[in-house]
C-alpha cells in the first residue's frame, strides 16, 4: 500500500472518527497498521479509539507504542492526560498536558485540558493562565471562556466569573451549565433577583435540571419566598431520587416554614442515609422538640455531639429545651458551650441572652445581645429580643427603637393590620387624621393608653382601635379620641 493511499485512509478514519463513528475510524487504522506497523498518527488515533470505547489497557498498550516511536509526540501528550485524568490521577493528568503544552505551544485545546486538569486540583491561579493562553490562541473558543469563568469562581472572584459568563452567552445562550454557573456567580454576590432570573432562563431551555432547580429554590429562599423554594426543591428530589442535598433543603425550608410532620419524616428519610449526617440529626431534634417530643429530641442532639461534640449549634439546640424545661443554669452553661466552640456564632450569642435573661442577668443579657447583632445585624429575632433586654434595663429610646424590627419577625408580626397610609413618624399633625392601633394584648393595650391623651389638641384627628373587649372601658376615659373596635370598618386617616 503506497503513502498516498495510507494518507487517504487516515483522513477518512478522522472524520469518521470526528462525526461519532468510531467503529469505522478503528478499521481503518487497523488496515493502516497492517500495512504499517510503526505509523504513528494511525497507532496514535487507535489509542484514543481505545480509550474512548473503554479499552483502557489496549490504549495504554498502543500510547505507549507512540512514545517508543515519537518521544516527543505532543498530541499523545493529550491522550494521556485524558487517560490519567480519568482515573483521578490529577496530578499524572497536568504533568502530561504540561508536556503537551511544552511541545505544542500554540495547541488552543491542549491549554484548555491543562487547565481543567489544575481546577480538578484546586489549582485556579494556574487554570487561569492556561484558559487565557487558550483565549489569546483562538479568540473564539467558547468552552475556554467557561472555563475562565469557573477558574474566576474558584479564586472567589464572582465579579469578574460574572462577567467571563455573560460573555459566554453572548457568544451561545444554549452553552451546557452556564446559566446555572452564572446563577451560582450571582448568588456569591447576593444578588438572589439576578441570580432567580438566570436559573429560571436556564429552565427555559433544560427544564429538568435538578442544579438549576435547587439554585432556584435557593434564591427564592434568600428572597423570603419560601412556598416557591419548596416547589422547586421538591422538583429537584423528584428528579434525583438518589442525591440527599435536595431532599435536605427541602427538609429545612419545610422546618422553617413550620410544616413539622413533613420536615421530620423527610429529616428521618436523609438520616437514614446518611447516619453520619450530624447537621441533620440535630435539626430533627430540633424540629421534635417543636412537636413537643422533648425525650426523642435530647436523645437526636446527644446522637449529633456522639458524631461531632464541637457542633456549636447542637449546644445551642440543648440549650433551649434546657429552657423550655426550666433548667435555667443547664441552658446558660449549653449556650455558653457553643460559643467557645464558634466564638463568632451569632446564633449563639443570641440564645444566650435569652438565657441569662430568663435567669435574671439583664447586664449580662445585653452584652450578649449586643455581640450577636454585631456579628449578624440582619436577624430580626435578634434584634427585636435585644429591644426587651433594652427596656427592662430602662434603656427606652434605644429600645423602642430596636422594638420596630418586630415587623421583621414573621412568627411575631404575622396577623398584624396593614395599612397603606404612612407611619407617622412625631411630626405636627396640622388638620390630618392619626390611627392608633393595639398592637399586642389588652395588658399591653390598657398600659401604654395613658399615653393617648398627649396627642389630644396636637392639632389633627385621633382615633383608636382596640380589642373589643376594651371598648366599653376606653370611650368614656378618652375625650376627643374617637375609639373603634377591632374588626370594625374604620374611616379614612391619613396616618
């Protein structure tokens, strides 16, 4: 067989070998070998022939064969680092493509295998450079910028991931992964409107994606809309049975939410599963004792610190059964355990002044309500408890203060009216009609109405609405305040 002819049959076993037809490509390298045993592209190809249809050995066989012939083949370079590389030899898979790169300098694909290689080893700085060689080499290598992108999120770059990705949609909208990655850029950044947006543009063309339904259901939750996250990780289990970070999600939003039945039965499903899951077994106590099963619970919270005893929020989780138990000094000494362990757990600090509290440390209750909002000044619950610790120790303009985040706090402000009219905010009421409303019970209410009257003659219009088992006490005591019953249609008020 003549070179020309040999020459001829190797193209075709490339593009055969190109359009998915290995089959075909391996035949005519073996008709090629037959005639020449020591052809290098051809023994070349078979390897990856090889390699690609899960003949492992036989590629190794024929790779090495290449490199007796040709030490210094570079594409042969490539195949083995994809052969390593799919052992999980990292390490074998970069020196490889190294000496690829070595060999082949301006070989676009070649960088770009390195630097996936370096980020399967954590190697981002690296991937870097190799991502952008490959970008410099050939400008319209789509795949590269990806994973440009990817290297930039891994060195916790988002801003500039963020913008490696839109300048992949740019180029293809369709590109496998990258609405979800850029997705997961936007979520590092917080922002969880843009982030909802581009897992949702991603549905829109994959709508069976498990990822991007957890993404999703993971901005929802960081915009308040819990119901719409567990919509989407109920999909996301729905579509990946087997994986237990959906079904954990779901177990968690469903707690947060208060559906207690179903978070304990899927928290017993995970558990099951992964019985070294301590985070799990100590939100399943967690949600027990909320159902009243305080026994079944320490048992959970004993089971999660047998598994990991420096888990500061299983000590916080003690810490308040302790508490519903009227164990006041065990409470304290659990919440004080957990902040030893995460000095910097907000959570904790928080619970602990609840706790000293509840045992008469107002002082103290206060430094430790102040370190946890300084720590997470974004909790609600926080600080609308350090408004109490405020006003029982007199501290009353900053306490009222901190008091209104209260509206923030679901569990307490759930219920509460809702007006569109603007809060007044103390200044002359010059002809305008005020709205004073109860806001918490009739002790409250029957308190704080001797203040009522200061507003008298300030100028505009008083009313007052109450519960209506105070109406009868409150019209005679407040002239010139007109006092409504709850539930009663009310006339306009300006504020």
């Amino acid at each position: 067989m003549g070179k020309v002819a040999i020459d001829r049959m190797l193209l075709d076993a490339v593009a055969h070998y190109g359009a998915g037809r290995a089959t075909e490509a391996g035949t005519l390298c073996g008709d090629i070998l037959s005639a020449d045993p020591d052809h290098v592209p051809a023994l070349h190809l078979s390897a990856v022939i090889a390699f690609v249809t899960d003949r492992a050995a036989e590629g190794a066989v024929l790779l090495n064969r290449v490199f007796s012939l040709d030490p210094q083949h570079g594409p042969a370079f490539g195949t083995l680092g994809d052969a390593l590389a799919v052992k999980g030899e990292h390490e074998g898979a970069v020196a490889a493509f190294q000496r690829g790169v070595t060999l082949r300098p301006k070989d676009a694909g070649l960088h770009i295998k390195l630097g996936v290689a370096l980020c399967d080893l954590s190697r981002f700085d690296e991937a870097e450079a190799a991502f952008r060689r490959a970008i410099a080499l050939d400008p319209g290598l789509t795949r590269a910028r990806f994973n440009l992108a990817v290297a930039l999120a891994g060195q916790q770059r988002p801003v500039e991931a963020e913008q490696a990705y839109r300048e992949v949609i740019a180029r293809d909208p369709a590109y496998r992964g990258v609405w979800l990655n850029l997705g997961n850029a936007l979520a590092d950044q917080k922002k969880h409107d843009a982030a909802a947006t581009a897992y949702r543009r991603g549905l829109g063309t994959d709508p069976d994606n498990p990822g991007l339904h957890c993404g999703l259901g993971a901005a929802l939750y960081r915009l308040g809309r819990l119901e719409d996250a567990i919509l989407h990780y109920r999909r996301a289990t729905a579509l990946e049975p087997g994986n237990l970070a959906p079904k954990r999600l779901l177990a968690m939003v469903l707690h947060e939410l208060g559906e207690r039945d179903e978070a304990v039965r899927i928290y017993r499903q995970v558990s099951a599963r992964d019985q070294s899951d301590h985070v799990i077994l100590n939100n399943l106590g967690a949600c027990l004792f909320e159902l009243g099963q305080a026994d079944e619970a320490i048992a959970c919270a004993e089971f999660a610190l047998a598994l990991k005893p420096d888990y500061a929020a299983v000590h916080t989780n003690l810490g308040i059964i302790f508490e519903a138990q009227n164990l006041v000094e065990a409470a304290v000494a659990a919440h004080r355990r957990a902040i030893e362990i995460e000095p910097n757990y907000a959570k904790g600090h928080a619970n602990l002044a609840v706790a000293l509290r509840n045992a008469g440390k107002i002082d103290a209750a206060l430094v430790a309500s102040r370190r946890a909002i300084a720590l997470d000044p974004d909790q609600p619950l926080a600080h609308y408890n350090h408004a109490h610790f405020l006003l029982m120790n007199g501290e009353f303009e900053e306490g009222f203060e901190e008091y209104q985040w209260r509206r923030k706090t679901k569990m307490l402000s759930e219920g509460d009216p809702v007006f569109d009219e603007p809060e007044w905010q103390g200044e002359p009421l010059a002809g305008r009609t005020l709205l004073l409303f109860a806001e918490y019970g009739l002790g409250d209410a029957i308190n704080f109405v001797r203040y009522v009257p200061m507003l008298v003659g300030k100028g505009g219009r008083i009313l007052l609405q109450v519960q209506p088992a105070l109406i009868a006490l409150l019209r005679p005591m407040l002239p010139g305040v007109v006092v409504f019953a709850r539930g009663e249609s009310l006339p306009p008020f300006d504020l």
